[in-house]
C-alpha cells in the first residue's frame, strides 16, 4: 500500500478511505432491516421485551447514523487536513460499533440469560452474516474492522463463558482467531484495491501526467516547504541550459541557479539580483516576474503556492516579446529619422536628470533651437533632402551636447538640449552659448551645402523647479522673440516674456469676440497719381477698436487672426465691405484688398472672392488684391495658380511690401501681377540717403521693365514726393503726404471734390 516516509496514508487517499465508509448505503439498510426482522422474530417466539428493546435500538441507530452520513455529504473536503478527516473515521466506528454491539449483546444475551436455541440460532446467524458484510463495507479502515468485529464478537465470547461449559469455553477460544481473520481478510481486500487497481491507475496517471509535464511549452518547477525541486520538467531544463535530461529532484533551488549562472558565465552581480527576484517570487511577492537572464534569454516565472506549502514555479521563454517591446519602445523614444530622443522621452529624461544628477539647488537649462528658413530647404530642394540636412544638424548637435548634455528633436526642425548639474547659471548660459554659436554654419547633406543659422530660446531654472511643459513654454517664448527679432540669435526667457504672452491671449480671446459681434471696421487709403490730381484705386485696410486699449494696429491683430486661424473671415469681411463701398464711388476708382497668406491654403479663396463680386455687383476690373512677397514664397507653385485664375476673372494683382520680403527677383517674370507695390522702407530718407534713393528708382524701372505698375507706398513729404516724381520713379502714390487712411464716406467726399485736386489738408482731416 502507497504509505509516506511516516507510515501514513497521502491525504487524498486517507480521504477516499474515509469517503468509502460511507459509501453504500443501501447495504446499511438491508442490515438494518434484516435485523429488525430477525430481532423482532424473536420477541415473537420469546416474547422477552428484551428484544424488542434491541429492534428499537438497531432503528435509532440506525437512523443516527444516516443523519451523521447526511451531514458528511455536505461537508466540503477541499484541503481538508488529516484530523478532520480523523474525526470523521472515529464518528463513523462509534455508529458501526454501537450497531454491532447491538447484535453482540443480543447474541450473548441468547446465549447466557435466555438460553433459547431459536434466539441463540437467529442472534448468532445475522450477527455473523453482518461479519462478513462488514468486511466489504469497511475494509477502507483498519480501525473500523478490528472494533467493530470485536465490539460484534466479545459479547458472545462473554456468554460462551459465562455459561461455565467447558466445550462454550472452547468455542469462546475460537472466536478471536475468527475477529483477527476478519481484520486480515479486510486488509488484504484493501491491499489488494491499492496495488493491483488504484496503484495500477496511479501509475497510468503518472505516466499520463509525466508525458503531459515534458511536452508542456512551459518550464515547471515544484518546490517543497525547503525550497528544494520535487518535480521539474524536461523542458525547465532545457530553458535553464542544464539540458534535458537533468535531475533536479531534491536539489535547493539555489543551487540549481548558482550552477544556471555558472553555465551561462552571468557573473556575481547578475546571479545575485536573479536570485533575489526568484526569492521574492517564491516568498509570495509579486504572482509573475521577468528574469532577463542575459540579451538573448528572457524568462517569465510564475508561482503559484499549494495548500501544503509546496510552490509551483512556471515559467517561459518571452525573449521575442521582450525584444518586440524594446524595439517598439525604441520606436516611441527616438526619432526616427535623428536617432535623437524624441519629445515624450526627451521630456522624461530632462526631468529625471533635473532631479537626479544635480542637487536641488543647481541651474538646469533647456534650449529651443528653430532651424531658420528650413521651409525654404524644402520647398526648393525636396523633403527628401530637407531629411538629410535635418539629420546632418541632429548628428552636430549631438557631437555638441557631448555626455554633460541631452540632446532631442522635438518635432520638424526645433530641436532640444536640455543642460543638467551645473554649478552656476554663468557658465550655464556661456555653455549653452557656445553650443549655439556652434549649430551655425555650413552644413552638407545629399551632396548640396547649405548655411544654417538656428534662432534659440532659452531658460534657466533650479534644478527643482524644473517642470518640462513650463519649461518648454518658456523657452518657446524666448524663441519666439528671437525669431521676431533677431533671427539666428538666442534669447534667455525673462519674466516680462510670460506677461506678454498672457496678454496676447487674452487679445486674442477678444478678437475672437470682437469678430463675432461684427466689430471690425474698413479704411481706405487712396492711391494718387503722382501729380495728386486723381485717386486711382483705394487700399482697404482692416481697423479693430479696442473698447479698453484703443485701435490695434492691423500689423498685431491680423498676425493674431493667422495664429488663430481666423484670418480667413477679415479677408471675407473686409472683401465684402470693399466691395459695397467702391460701388458708391466712381466708376474709375478701384479698391485694393489685402490678403493673407492663409488665404491661399484654403481652397475657397478663388470662390470667395467670384461671390463676393457676384453678390455686390462690382465689376472684377475694379478690384485689386494684394499678395505679400512672403505669399509667393510660401507656396508657389499653388498661390501662382490662384492668382492666374484670379487674374483671368479680371481681377488686378499687386505685390505688396515689395523689396521686404525674399529677395529672389527671378521669381517676378513668371508671376501673373499687375502691380508692384514698393515698400516704404524704400522711401525713408530718401532725401539724404541717396543709395537708397538708388535702389527705389531701381525697383521703380524694374517695375516698369517688367510692364507693371509701380505704386510708391508710404511717402510721407512734399520733399519725398519731388523726388520721386523728379525721377518719375511711380505710377501711383500712397502715403501721408497725400493722404492716411480714412472711412469710405469720405473717399466718396474726396472723389468728388472739384478736378479732385488733392490737398494734403483736405486728406488730413480724415485720418482714420
Ligand atoms: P500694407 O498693406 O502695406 O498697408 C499699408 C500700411 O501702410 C497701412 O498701415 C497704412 O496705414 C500705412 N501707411 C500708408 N501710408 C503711410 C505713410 O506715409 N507712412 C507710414 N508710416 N505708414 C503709411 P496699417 O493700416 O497699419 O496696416 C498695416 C498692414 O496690416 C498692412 O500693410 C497690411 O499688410 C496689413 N493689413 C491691413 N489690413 C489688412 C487686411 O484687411 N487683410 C490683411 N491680410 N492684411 C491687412
Ligand atoms: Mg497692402
Ligand atoms: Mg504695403
């Protein structure tokens, strides 16, 4: 019989012996009501009360012992410990020898006081007949057959003796040897269950179990109460590098990872800290940890414990997943095209430097740098060579940045280098300076050289006080003044910049509001004929009256309105307006209309402005439209096929700001214009500066080689108005001296006037 190292039963089979006790029940009742039948037979025959006292006996009992069978079916057995089970066996035996005394007593009662040899013949027969069921019933118990064979037999060895007859005393001798051979009888039934069935089946299993454990994907391992190996399968040892054909039974765990560690050469450090982790594991901290035994070899342990302090360790191969997610979380850190750490990394790893390298106290830096004019790379050689000069600037500021900095590109061409652990914030900004400095110059990529200068924003912050998103909005700020002012250069954030900033939104909040309750207004500025005599085409210009600050100047707030992305509706409000007002002028008097260079990356601009003269009825030949030279530049293949489209629709085109914006002048031949407004920085000290005199006839005889008109913008005096007139440098004049911008009434006012003789009073008293 399978016993343990004690001597003992395995729990579970301890279990299905005390589960067997109560096990057919129906034998139970035949018992029961055989010796009802009998004993009451004999009450029958004897008439001795005695016997009817034991029926009555034999049906309580009998009764207590199915509600006690009753009560164990509902017990739950799961993980039950070997004294409960104990105290089963015992409840058992005390009904089974309560039923057999019954009929012992009943025997040696027959046999001793009634002397009757009916009830001596029925006592003994069904007492004996129980005898032998009783071996089948409880051969699940030693116990249960010794006592209850005894607790049946004793009884009438007590009678036998008790009647004094030599030859009773004799059949009371030979009584025991018939209790001993039941008990032997019960114990080779069970012997023989176990070996020959229950071992066989055991054994099926286990093979069964074995073949199931060596083809598992996992490796197993089940570890005793002392951490040693009970059951490992071929293929723990297969994922260990021990083999396949290791064994492991018995040996420590510790042992067995020493040796794993030995094999791999995984050094002191390496082996310790796996040890570590697989002893929290099985010390019942986290259910699953990842062991990176080495870059080739990741394995996942699980660990589940068992009732009986055993733990089973699983575990399996996840080295592909591993390096799926590193590869994947490499993909989400860098920058594909740079290699540098991208935003979202370059942020994580800023703020952990910030804290970690540097005491608290210690300046940290962060530096916006914005490749100037890269758009223009890309709109001229391709993006794919923009791509290659953006990595040829990353691989610099790599070699820049060096170890003592971090270096990132954040998105497009603004790039970052964040600056941990220095000692003080001057020699922070003198470095930062001269990594700055360094970002400049000529660059190769693709076989071209391209001059790079980068504008750059900076802050200085303490080391705690360093949160990235802050930071970065600071540094943006301070970019942003560098690319306003100074591009190329590299501004440090000043708290001034932060207040600006509020204050822009808080102007552009009430932008927002101000177009919304339609509180924009139009001006005009007449364009003269350089004699004055005539107004030739009036300039709108949008006017914003702000209820607290007074007017905004249309350089701030339509800058405002392209960051918002609102442009779009001034260009149709003020198109609209122009176009009602012209009509209330004469017929020769065109109106000039702004437009942004946003106006161009919607679709519509070409169907806005044909409705816009389809609703008003002004004719297409009395309007204007003004494109910057920035426009052009911006997209040119697409604004030149708007403005040809336009230009065919009758429609008259004017470069605006002429000579600010990229000086590129090839691009003017192919252009579908009309006009070229010439900057008024060209007219500036006209009278003293006579180079710059120069280049304003230049871009007048430009113009006018080109065969377009040139409008002289922004002349201020009657010395400026001689001058160009002297040297007939303009078509057309706009500027103060003949007149500022005004409401449209009295443009209509002003056309009128007699022979529309221009006076610079008449203008003035207009300014609007
Ligand atoms: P711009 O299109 O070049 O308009 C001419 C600007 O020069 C106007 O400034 C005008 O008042 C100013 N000006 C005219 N004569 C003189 C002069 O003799 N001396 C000086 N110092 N300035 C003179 P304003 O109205 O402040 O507009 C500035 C700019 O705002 C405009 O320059 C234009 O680019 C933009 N803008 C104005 N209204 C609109 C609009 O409705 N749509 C768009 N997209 N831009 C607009
Ligand atoms: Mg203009
Ligand atoms: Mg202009």
């Amino acid at each position: 019989m399978m016993r343990n190292e004690r001597g003992a039963l395995p729990t579970d089979v301890y279990l299905s012996s005390v589960s067997s006790l109560y096990e057919h029940r129906r034998t139970l009742v035949v018992g029961m009501l055989s010796h009802v039948a009998t004993f009451l037979l004999v009450y029958l025959k004897s008439a001795d009360p005695f016997y009817l006292g034991c029926t009555i006996a034999v049906v309580i009992l009998w009764m207590l012992r199915s509600l006690d069978m009753a009560r164990f079916d509902r017990q739950d057995f799961t993980g039950a410990d070997r004294a409960t089970l104990r105290k089963w066996e015992n409840r058992y035996i005390v009904g089974g020898v309560s039923a057999t005394l019954t009929c012992g007593i009943a025997c040696g009662y027959a046999i001793a006081v009634t002397q009757d040899s009916f009830s001596q013949l029925a006592c003994i027969s069904v007492t004996f007949a129980s005898m032998i069921s009783l071996v089948g019933r409880n051969y699940g118990s030693e116990r249960a057959v010794l006592l209850l064979s005894s607790s049946a037999c004793l009884p009438i060895v007590v009678g036998l003796l008790a009647l004094g007859d030599p030859f009773m005393l004799v059949l009371a001798i030979l009584i025991p040897p018939f209790i001993f051979s039941t008990w032997a009888m019960a114990n080779n039934v069970r012997a023989f269950l176990y070996e020959n069935v229950l071992a066989a089946q055991i054994r099926t299993i286990a093979g069964q179990f074995d073949a199931a454990l060596n083809n598992m994907t996992h490796g197993l391992l089940m570890l005793d109460g002392d951490n040693r190996i009970v059951v490992a399968n071929e293929r723990a040892c297969v994922l260990l590098a021990l083999g396949d054909k290791v064994n492991l039974k018995g040996r420590p765990l510790a042992d067995v990872l020493a040796h794993v560690c030995r094999r791999m050469s995984l050094g002191e450090e390496k082996g310790g800290a796996i040890a570590r982790q697989l002893d929290r594991l099985v010390k019942g901290g986290p259910s699953h940890t990842l062991v990176h035994i080495s870059d080739e070899l990741s394995l996942e342990f699980s660990a589940n414990r068992r009732n009986n302090a055993e733990i089973v360790l699983t575990f399996e191969d996840v080295t592909a997943r591993v390096q799926a997610e590193k590869q994947i979380l490499r993909m989400v850190r860098f920058d594909r095209l740079t290699g540098l750490p991208s935003r979202d990394y370059f942020a994580e790893l800023a703020h952990d430097a910030a804290i970690s390298e540097g005491a608290p106290d210690r300046d940290v830096g962060l530096l916006l740098l914005d490749v100037a004019e890269f758009k223009h790379v890309n709109d001229t050689r391709g993006h794919v060579i923009g791509d290659k000069l953006i990595q040829a600037i990353a691989d610099r500021l790599r070699a820049l940045a060096g170890r003592d900095a971090i270096a990132g590109r954040l998105m497009g061409d603004e790039f970052a280098v964040f600056f941990p652990n220095t000692v003080d914030s001057a020699d922070l900004e003198e470095r930062i300076q001269i990594l700055h400095t360094g970002m400049h110059g000529i660059y190769a990529a693709a076989g071209f050289t391209f001059n790079i200068v980068m504008s750059g924003g900076l802050v200085i912050v303490k080391g705690s006080d360093f949160r990235f998103e802050d930071s970065r909005t600071k540094a943006d700020l301070a970019l942003s003044e560098t690319k306003a002012r100074d591009k190329g250069g590299c501004t440090a954030f000043e708290s001034e910049m932060d207040a600006r900033y509020r204050d822009r939104q808080k102007l552009k909040s009430d932008l927002r509001n101000a177009l919304g309750a339609g509180a924009l207004s139009v001006s005009y500025q007449p364009m003269f004929t350089p004699d004055g005599a005539r107004v030739e085409c009036c300039e709108a210009l949008a006017r914003w009256m702000h209820p607290e600050r007074g007017p905004v100047p249309p350089a701030v707030f339509i800058q405002l309105a392209e960051e918002m992305g609102l442009v779009t509706e001034i260009t149709r409000l003020v198109l609209l307006q122009a176009c009602r007002d012209c009509l209330a002028w004469p017929a020769d008097v065109s109106v000039s209309v702004n437009l942004s260079v946003l106006d161009f990356r919607n679709d519509d601009i070409i169907d806005l402005v044909t409705e816009t003269l389809k609703e008003t009825g002004l004719s297409s030949a009395r309007l204007h439209l003004e494109v910057t030279e920035s426009c052009l530049m911006d997209e040119p293949v697409k604004v030149c096929a708007v403005l040809r489209e336009l230009r065919e629709r009758g429609i008259t085109i004017a470069i605006d700001d002429f000579g600010t914006g990229y000086s590129n002048l090839s691009y003017l031949d192919a252009l579908p214009v009309d006009i070229l407004k010439i900057d008024r920085s060209f007219v500036r000290n006209i009278g003293d500066d006579a180079r710059r005199f120069k280049l304003l006839c230049g871009a007048g005889d430009l113009a006018r080689a080109l065969d377009l008109k040139a409008v002289v913008e922004g002349v201020e005096t009657a010395e400026e108005l001689h001058l160009i007139n002297a040297y007939r440098c303009a078509d057309l004049i706009q500027g103060f001296v003949f007149s500022a911008p005004m409401p449209a009434s009295a443009i209509a006012v002003l056309c009128k006037t007699d022979g529309r003789k221009n006076s610079t009073t008449t203008s003035s008293s207009h300014i609007a």
